[in-house]
C-alpha cells in the first residue's frame, strides 16, 4: 500500500479490492473483484491520533476534508469499540481493511501489509521498522509530537508513541517512579516480544530527566 491508496481508501473512493491502484503496487497478486469493508475505530484513541495524522500528512485531501485527531469524522466505514473491536470486526468479515496496533493484529491473526515510506521504500511494521521510524526524532519539552511519515530509510511510517500521563504531586509518586523507572531501563528488553519497539535513548533520557520531577 501507498499512502495516497490508504488514504482514498478511507475517504471511500477506492472501493475494491482489484481497483487499478492496488494492483498497479502489487502486479503478482491477484485480488478479488469484491467490495472493501472499512473498519475504523468508533471511540477517541491515540491509535487513530497517529493513523489520521498520517493520513493528512500523505494526502492534501484527507488534510482538508477530515484532518486529524483522536476522534474524527470518517467519510466511509464502520466504527468499533477499541482495538479488539476493530480486530474483532477484520476478524469476522471477508475483505476488510482496518487500522490496530501491530500487537493486536499478531494476535489475532490480521494480514497486514507493508507501506511505502517517504523514501519509496515498502515497509511491513515490525519492532525494528517503528524503532527506525523514531531514531530521528527530536521531541519537545512536553513529549506531545508526532513521527508519522518521517525521513527513516527503513521506517514505518505509520509509527507512534504509547503515551501515559502521570501526576506531577500523588500519593503513590515514589511507586510510580519505581515503576516507570523500571519500565524505561530493564523493562525495554521486553518490548520486541511484545511487538513494540524500544524507545530510543534519545527519548528514554528526557523521560527519565521528567520522571525525576515528579515530587
């Protein structure tokens, strides 16, 4: 897939699966004359945050029509609770197309496919791929910043951040630290079993710088 498909896919104007746009990409596979069935989410998510900004990067109309954001208005589609909604609906209806976290589409068995970068490169998500995606980043003071779309030769483009929100003043500030700590270090090897990708040690250094202001 190319940015520019994905994105007249969900604006409802590429409609099977053998249009020319898909084929012309994927000239060995041969794909059904059948209608494609969009699934989307149906509740504010930080899944749809990094996927419609994506998607307004890539394509000036998806830009002007719908934007981004964590909840938008979609031209076409089905709406579902949650990733496991979205998983849940791909899962149980023939050729549909869907956005979910990489984790989720391993674990229910989601084909999922690989996309063309900004460099021209097809790409499939895989930890590695949304580590490189991410190896440039140059994050802002308050961490709020997208990397969709970005400059790695052997990045995901449609990549991003999982995000938590802490209290600056709690009572269970010292546990947390503990915690989040541990997550930001020792926890990081655990991340590729999982299929997420580690954050990079640019990252992880003003986290832990952060994290240490809380009181």
């Amino acid at each position: 897939m190319s940015g520019d498909v994905i994105a007249n896919i969900f604006l409802g104007k590429i409609t099977k699966w053998n249009d020319p746009a898909i084929t012309s990409l994927n000239p060995t596979s041969k794909f059904p004359d059948a209608s494609i069935f969009i699934v989307h989410r149906s509740d504010g998510s930080g899944t749809t945050g990094i996927f419609t900004d994506y998607l307004a990067r890539v394509s000036p109309e998806w830009h002007d029509l719908v934007g981004e954001g964590t909840s938008v208005k979609w031209p076409a589609g089905l709406g579902a609770k949650g990733s496991a909604g979205v998983a849940g609906l791909m899962r149980t209806h023939p050729n549909s197309i869907g956005y979910v976290e990489l984790s989720y589409a391993v674990q229910n068995v989601i084909y999922y496919a690989s996309v063309q970068n900004s460099k021209g490169k097809f790409v499939y998500p895989t930890p590695e791929s949304a580590a490189a995606e991410a190896s440039n980043i140059k994050v802002p003071s308050d961490f709020r910043t997208f990397f969709t779309d970005g400059s790695a030769a052997n990045g995901y483009p449609i990549s991003g951040f999982s995000w938590l929100i802490l209290y600056k003043d709690s009572p269970k500030t010292d546990q947390l630290k503990k915690f989040i700590t541990w997550v930001l270090t020792d926890g990081q090897q655990y991340c590729k079993d999982l299929d997420y990708a580690p954050i990079p040690d640019s990252v992880k250094s003003k986290e832990l710088a952060a994290l240490a202001t809380l009181k």
